[in-house]
C-alpha cells in the first residue's frame, strides 16, 4: 500500500494529457481530480481509485495519443 492510491491517478493523468506533454499533464491532472471528486459525491468514496481505471480505458479506446498527444506517423 506504498502510494498506490496515488499511482492511479497519476498515470490517469498523464494518460489524458499525453505522455511527453507537461501542460497536456497538469490539465489531465486537474480532469481526474475533478472527476473523482464528483464520482465521491454520488458513488462511495473508496470507488475513486476505480474511477482513474475508467478514465484510462475510456480515453485508450477513442484516443490512445492523449488529448494533447501527438499520434504516432509510422513510415
């Protein structure tokens, strides 16, 4: 239990962001708060971790990049 609560959300954010973005970062570090504050409110609170798993899948099904990523030109 050495910070897992926080490694979630953690690669949930940089995962929103785009991996190599800084700014794409910060503002996929303030969605998922944002989120699992809102999930707290009608879910039980121990479901916020579950809600950073949700975010990673939803957002590597329709957009793998990120929102702020660059997609990948293979030659």
């Amino acid at each position: 239990m050495l910070g897992w609560s926080l490694t979630i959300p953690v690669f949930a954010a940089a995962i929103l962001g785009g991996i190599g973005s800084p700014y794409g970062a910060m503002l996929g570090a303030i969605l998922v708060g944002f989120a699992e504050e809102i999930t707290g409110q009608f879910l039980a609170p121990s479901y916020k971790v579950a809600v950073g798993f949700v975010i990673i899948a939803v957002l590597l099904m329709f957009r793998p990049q990120g929102l702020f990523g660059q997609p990948e030109i293979k030659k």
